[in-house]
C-alpha cells in the first residue's frame, strides 16, 4: 500500500504559505529548518508525564548540560517555564523583585500572582536593561510580620534587545548572596547575549539559581521551552507543571526539534544581528525618521516615532509584503527567515514612505 511521502520542504515563502514576504513583528514566527522537521518525523517517543519520552529527556539532559545546571525540564512556552520558577523559588505571601518591564511582570498575565499569590515588586530600570543595584537593596523587605518575605530577584536577558553587562551579573549576584535569596534569569533570548558577548552560554548561567530559555525564537523550533536548576528546584517545577496542565504526554515530537535547535541555530544567531546592525544603520540614515542610537546590539530596531506615525508606516508596509506591528515605539525584529536581501528591501520601502 503505497503512502504520499511527507515534503520537508520549509522557508520557500510563498503567498500561499504566509501573504507577508518580511515579518518583523517578533523572532517567534520563525518556521523550523528541514533539520528540524526531519528530527520531529524521526523522533522516539514515550509519554513525558511518566518520564518515558526517550528524546523529551534528551532535550532536558542537553539544555542542562549546555547551561551548567543539574536538571532541566521541558515546557510548552517560554511564559509556563518562568512561572514555573517562580512557583519552584517561592511560597504564597513570598515576593519577587523584578524590572517593571520585565516580562514576567508586565507580559506574563500577573500569573505569579494570579496562580502563585507571589507580590511582585516592580522597579525602574536603567536604558541598558540593569536594575541599580541599591534600588534592589532599599526593596528587600525586613523580617517583619507587615511586609511580604522576598524571596527572589528576577531578570532578564536580553532585555529590550539589549544584553545585560557581564559586570552587572557578577554584582547582583553578590548581593543576592549577602541577603540570602535566589536569582532567576528570564533568559527566553539569552543565547543572543552569549553571541553578542562572545562567550560560552555557562559563564552567563553560572550567575543564576535558574534560567528559563526559550527554544522557539532565534532558535527556529516551532515551541517550547527549558527551565535549568538544581535537581531539587526542576523536581519542584515538574509537580507545578502538573498542576498547571503542561503534562503534554508524546512531546518528543516537538523536544526534536529543540535539541537541534540548541546544536545547530546559537552561532547562526550572529547572522541577525548582523542583519539588525544594517538595518540600524540604513534606517537611520532616512531624514524624518527617529531610530534608538543603540538598540541594534541583538536582532532588534526600535523606532520611537509615536503611534500615528507608526500606524501610517504599518498600513503602507503592508501593501508591500512588509508586515510590523506598530506602536509607540515600534520594534522590528530579525530572524533566521529575514535575508541582507529583504532588510535592503525593507530600508528602501521604509524610504519611500517617509
């Protein structure tokens, strides 16, 4: 009995597959490499929830071991494996002091509060992504029965596009030392900090008690996400994943394409930020049109020109297979499916419009 064979075809844009050619609104529309898609047909798999998924466990024993920490568990998106920390590092009535526009404050739904009856305590940040550090040590909370116990300070990197310096870890986790708390790290794009610092993945997570890193941006997997902890802290995070409906059973599917994503997509990520710094530079270089001076460090461009502006430029972008999401100050984002060839097309359309 004969079968049409699967085609692993992937990255031919065609209308047909997706009617804007240049997608700059995030890294996460990326499609997975044919790498990928021939590592999910072949996959070996078992049901996660009993710990039987050959490949989910090879996913997790990769991403621990390439970050440094024990353990490792494997979840369905970046947003479920920080709530995951946050419930594994704290007890109800405990806070967190985070950034306040940090995702896991501003974009996560409030689920540490909603789900985990965890205070978040919001704080300004520096341009460059950093939390000054006496503004964490004025915000940690006396042993006293008014005040909510802080239990964990949380970052991100990057941040805004932006990598967190390498000094700056050294020194918050000094501090959370001498006060006794834990250190999370979203670090859903911190592999493009590795790139841009030049440096191995381990000598950023080495500063964390956990890091959550997401598989499905610049990494190209079409989902998931990693926690890495200690054995005691992932076993924790296993049980609250339970509890919240993340048990996906024949996962090795999908943790397939992760494992190639952590093997063959971290150098490549050099190529968006190449990418992002032409596109800096050509934008900038438009009379009208205001671009952040130095935003371009990662595989972002931010364009603070105010929401009419931007709604103006998005509807125009869009007759011509460009597609951004406007805003106030609008970020565009580069990915594995955006060439030097459509960020030359992308500065000339912008041009004209302008």
């Amino acid at each position: 009995m004969s079968s049409t064979p699967v085609s692993l075809a992937v990255n031919q844009r065609t209308v047909d597959e997706n009617p804007y050619m240049i997608d700059l609104r995030s890294d996460t529309v990326t499609r997975p490499t044919e790498s990928m898609l021939a590592a999910m047909a072949a996959a070996a798999v078992g049901d996660d929830v009993y710990g039987e998924d050959p490949t989910v466990n090879q996913l997790e024993t990769l991403a621990a071991e390439k970050l440094g920490f024990e353990s490792a568990i494997f979840a369905s998106s970046g947003t479920q494996t920080n709530l995951l920390a946050l419930l594994a590092h704290c007890q109800r009535g405990d806070e967190y002091i985070v950034g306040q526009v940090a995702h896991t404050y501003k974009y996560e739904g409030g689920g540490a509060a909603v789900l985990g009856s965890i205070q978040p305590q919001p704080l300004d940040t520096r341009a460059d992504g950093t939390i000054p550090l006496d503004r964490i040590e004025a915000a940690i909370k006396p042993d006293d029965i008014h005040f909510a116990n802080t239990r964990l300070v949380a970052l991100e990197n990057t941040i805004g596009g932006k990598p967190l310096p390498m000094d700056y870890l050294a020194a918050v986790r000094e501090l959370v030392d001498s006060r006794g708390l834990a250190l999370h790290l979203d670090g859903a794009r911190v592999f493009n900090a590795s790139v841009h610092h030049k440096v191995d993945i381990k000598e950023i997570s080495r500063y964390f008690d956990s890091v959550s890193v997401c598989l499905s941006k610049g990494l190209c997997a079409p989902v998931g996400s990693v926690l890495c902890g200690s054995a005691e802290l992932i076993d924790s995070a296993r049980r609250w994943r339970k509890v919240l409906g993340g048990g996906m059973r024949q996962a090795g599917y999908i943790a397939a394409a992760g494992i190639v994503a952590l093997n063959e997509n971290v150098e490549r990520l050099q190529d968006d930020h190449n990418n992002a710094k032409l596109l800096h530079r050509g934008l900038s270089a438009i009379d009208g049109l205001n671009v952040d001076a130095d935003c371009w460090q990662t595989n972002m461009v931010f364009l603070p020109c105010g929401e009419a502006t931007a709604g103006r430029l998005a509807t125009r972008l869009k007759e011509h297979d460009i597609i951004i999401s406007p805003a106030a100050t609008t970020r565009l984002v580069v990915h594995r499916d955006i060439s030097t060839d459509d960020i030359e097309t992308v500065v000339m359309m912008v041009k004209k419009v302008i």
